[in-house]
C-alpha cells in the first residue's frame, strides 16, 4: 500500500562522546496532533451527547434554575415548597455557616428540579409518542384528540433539536401479541399452500400457541423492558452476520448518480468535491448538527444508525461476522489500477480544501507503478465466501506488513474506487443502464472492498455511486 511517508521518530546511538539522540520534528509533530485531536474529539463527542441528552433544556438553564432558586429564597418565597428546607436539614452540613448551608441547599434544590423537568418532558414524550391513531386519519379530517395530541407534542419537543436529541424520548418497540402473530403468519403462507398442508400448518399453529410459543413469549417480554428495540441486534446478527454466503451482489446495494447531469467530467475533481463534502457531513453528524428525520415534522425517527455511516467495516468470522466502528478516522482508502493508496485528509485537524484534494487525486491518476504481488486482486477476498474469507484473514493477515495494511484499509472513514471505465445514459441503447447497475453493484469484483461500510464510486467520466454493505 502506497502511504504519504514513513519515518522514525527518533533514533539513538552510543559513541566514545557519549549518547547522541537523533529527532524527526515532523515526525514527533504529527504524533503530537494526532494525540491531541483524538483528546479533543473524545471531549467533544461526550459534550455533544450530553447537550442531546437534555434536550430541550440546554446546559446553561442549570444556572437558571440555581439563580431563580436563590433570588426567590431571598425575597421570602419558597419554590420548593418545603424541599430546600428539608435538604438544609437533613444533608451534613453542620460544619457550614448557616447562611453558606442555605445558599448550597438551594443549589441542590435547582439541580434537582433542574433534572426532573428533563425528566418529565422526556417521559411525557415517550408517552405520547405511543399514540398512532394520526397514521390512519385521512388528510385534512383530524380528530379533537389528535389535534390535542399534535399541540402537546409541539409543546414538548422544544425547537432546533440536535440529531440525537430525541434518542431518550423514543418508546420501546412494542411486543405484539403471540396470537396476532401467529394469525399475520397464517395469513400470510396461506396463498403459498394447498388446503392440506394449510390444515396442518393451522394445527402446528395452535399447538405452537398453547406450548412452547407461551414461554418463548415471555421471554421476549423480558428482553423489551430492558432493550428499547427488542429485535435489532437479532435482526442484524441472525439476518446479515451470521450469512455465509458472500456479500456482493447477495447482501450489498449500490446508489447511482443522476443520469442526465454532472458538475464535472474531470474525474479528480468530482473525486475531491465529493470527498470534501461526505467529510464535511460527517463533522455535522459527529457534532450533531443534523436535524432528526420526523413524520409530518411532528413525530422524530431513530437516529442511532448514522453512528455507524462511517468508520465501519464489517469483520469476517468463521461462524458469524461482526461489525466494528470507529471513533475517528482522518484518512481515506483509494483503489485505482489494482494499487491500494492511503490518504490523509486532514492537517493540523483541518479538512483540507477540494483543490489541495484534487492535486492528490491527480498524483494517484497519474501514478504509472506496477501494484505489489497481491495487491490487485486483494479485494476480491471481501467478494468471497464469509468462512473462506475469515480462514484467509487469520491465516495471511495475523501479522507484519499484511495486517498493517489491512488495518489501514479497515480504519478508513471510507473506501473510494476510482474505475478506469465510463458510463453513461443513452437513450439508443436499452443495455447501457443495467451495465452501468451491474458496475455499481459488483464492479470487476475486485475494485470494490465490499465490507467497508460503503465503497464510494468515481468512474473516469466524472459520474459517481456508491457500494453499500447491508448490515450497519
């Protein structure tokens, strides 16, 4: 794998004058601003979940809170109606002044009240977000109570929020009944079977019900009360992971550009305007300055899958596969005539520009060296079967140059492939789009890594796409 350079940091040796050190500045600086950036990134993800975790109070309302707590106090009244009394009386503060035990009693008491309003709202919203009768209420015939619904919702969900702000507030995916189940699944397979084998299933059916289902049913109940989705990791293990067969074209999608306009036929430059954009919707998920996805501006929808849009791969098992994520990832892996190519997208914790991205596009483009043994078809591994791929990884990738460059390409925020074929619509040949389909889904199969959590497609005439691995 091509890398942007590589050096020692320091080197040392020992002559008739003594210990002579030698340093690498350049060196020794990059590690002192990967380290810091990765502090500052730790802080400021913990910020950023802790200002959606109060939401819709913002963290300066605390001081609110204690203030009015303070000023009321002093003018006579007692907000708590009796509490900071009881705090002053009842917390250790004997060694305290009088007066310092009740200014720190009504401190208390505003921090309280301050998470119990958060509190409230938050469950309050849980609660009404369990209502669904306005799903099946046709338009422009709202009944009183949802119109009553629809006010109280607009009174608690606060304004501007952040794009985990309502993680809290989501209700617990409900358990269906055990006989509505079965009933949906009878309905269903019943246009699939002949009477007979309908009349037996039936039976299987009501026996099911009355045996074992009982006790399956209870124990799926108990999962619900301590998972708020009671079904997504069985889901993602039973449904993707635990799938033997190989990703590409069975388990992967693919995204397509627009068909009939491009900003660009330069192939660097639609590369690095779209990798500085991507890079740059990533920060805004990372600060969660997206807004949520919500039904009819009202009714927010789970955010927790943007967490894992980047920084993903998936990781072959013998048995089962699993994901990973990481916090942060500041390169990108580029694959362009069978040579794999790390780049750094960042100095000094700042994303550089489309044009300074052009010029390493156009360094790699223009790169005339053979790739490695190996290298062209190393990708195709992630095409193979899942147990086969997984015997290969611990077999040739457990160690030295092979696993270090494996995991360069696993920590990647994402993959990028930059095909040496052309697609375009034309409306005289009725093939040209299911090739153009078949290359964003499958590519040459060995031009895509097929575990990233996408593989983002720029072909030599500026048009672009997206590989996507199903299971984040």
């Amino acid at each position: 794998m091509a890398e942007a350079h590589q050096a020692v940091a320091f080197s040392f040796q020992i002559t008739h004058n003594g210990l002579e050190v030698d340093f690498d500045h350049e060196v020794l600086s990059s590690i002192w601003h990967s380290g810091t950036h990765s502090i500052i990134k730790h802080c400021q993800r913990h910020w950023h979940d802790l200002v959606a975790g109060l939401y819709p109070l913002q963290p300066y309302t605390l001081a609110l809170f204690i203030f009015a707590s303070l000023i009321l106090k002093n003018v006579g009244l007692d907000p708590s109606f009796g509490l900071i009394a009881f705090i002053d009386h009842h917390v250790p503060l004997e060694y305290l002044a009088p007066s310092l035990a009740l200014y720190l009693s009504c401190v208390l008491y505003g921090f309280l009240a301050w998470i119990g309003l958060i509190l409230f709202i938050r469950y309050s919203l849980k609660i009404l977000f369990l209502y669904k009768a306005w799903m099946y209420e046709p338009r422009g015939k709202i009944s009183v109570t949802t119109r009553i619904w629809m006010a109280l919702v607009q009174l608690l969900k606060g304004h501007n929020p952040r794009l985990c702000s309502y993680q809290g507030s989501l209700p617990n995916l409900p358990v269906p009944k055990l006989e509505d189940t079965l009933r949906r699944f009878l309905l269903t397979v019943r246009p699939i079977l002949n009477d007979e084998q309908y009349s037996e299933l039936e039976k299987l059916a009501a026996e099911f019900q009355q045996g074992v289902g009982k006790r399956m049913q209870r124990y799926l109940r108990l999962k619900s009360w301590w998972a708020t989705n009671y079904v997504t990791d069985w889901w993602e293990e039973y449904v993707y992971l635990r799938g033997r067969i190989p990703v590409m074209v069975n388990s992967n999608f693919y995204v397509m550009d627009a068909i009939h306009a491009k900003p660009t036929h330069i192939q660097a430059a639609r590369a690095a305007n779209c990798v500085h954009s991507i890079l740059k919707f990533r920060a805004c998920l990372e600060r969660q300055e997206c807004p949520p996805l919500q039904l009819q501006n009202l009714v927010p929808l789970c955010s927790a899958q943007y967490e894992r849009v980047f920084n993903t791969t998936r990781i072959p098992g013998l048995e089962t596969d699993h994901s990973r994520h990481w916090h942060d990832s500041s390169h990108i892996v580029v694959y362009h005539r069978g040579k794999f190519f790390k780049l750094p997208c960042y100095r000094k914790r700042q994303l550089l520009n489309p044009a300074e991205l052009e010029v390493l596009f156009n360094r790699i483009l223009d790169d005339e060296s053979e790739p490695y043994v190996g290298e062209k078809h190393l990708a195709a591994l992630t095409a193979a079967e899942r147990t086969s791929w997984a015997q290969a990884r611990q077999t040739y990738f457990h160690k030295g140059v092979n696993k270090n460059s494996l995991d360069t390409i696993e920590k990647a925020a994402f993959f990028v492939a930059l095909d040496e074929e052309e697609y375009c619509y034309n409306p005289a040949d009725s093939n040209c789009m299911d090739e153009w389909a078949s290359n964003m889904l499958h590519g040459n199969c060995h031009n895509r890594w097929f575990d990233k959590s996408f593989t983002f497609v720029v072909m030599k005439n500026g048009h672009i796409g997206l590989n996507v691995e199903h299971s984040w």
